[in-house]
C-alpha cells in the first residue's frame, strides 16, 4: 500500500532554504557545491549553506526530519532524512 505523506508548509522557510530543500527533497546525497547555487550571491563562500542548513535543521527537528552530513568518497555531502521516532 503507498501512503500519501502530507507536503511540508514551506512558508515558514526563506526563499533560499526552499530552493535547498527542493534540492534535498530527492533524498539522495548532494554536495556543497550544489546546495550553493541555492545561495542568491553564488558569488559568496560555500560556507554560507551551513548558516542555511543550521536554520532549516531547527525547523525541521519538531517534525521529525533532519538534513544529515555523509562521506562520499572522502567529500562531504547532504541529505534530507527522515527520523525514526523513540514512540
């Protein structure tokens, strides 16, 4: 049976942080590189997404979501995960 999961309110989130999360909705891992073309001064340092990620992580814990840090072949990347419940 597929269950239909509801759609997360997005409005609560800055235009940046809803172009990451379309980014992460695929659950699979993505670089740094990739989150920061999210960014509106792509210009900037890469460093910036972690300013981002760190605010959509305090908005998504509540919910039982988290975006986590892997290691891909000695690189960092980021994913978008659901977390299981102690309940």
């Amino acid at each position: 049976m597929i269950t239909t999961e509801p759609r997360m309110n997005l409005s609560e989130f800055t235009p940046v942080q809803r172009r990451m999360l379309e980014v992460l909705a695929d659950g699979r891992p993505h670089t740094p590189l990739e989150l920061h073309a999210c960014l509106v001064d792509e210009l900037g340092p890469v460093s910036n997404i972690k300013f981002h990620l760190t605010t959509i992580r305090k908005k998504l814990r509540p919910r039982g979501e988290d975006i986590i840090c892997e290691i891909h072949n000695r690189k960092m990347h980021y994913r978008h995960v659901r977390l299981i419940s102690n309940s």
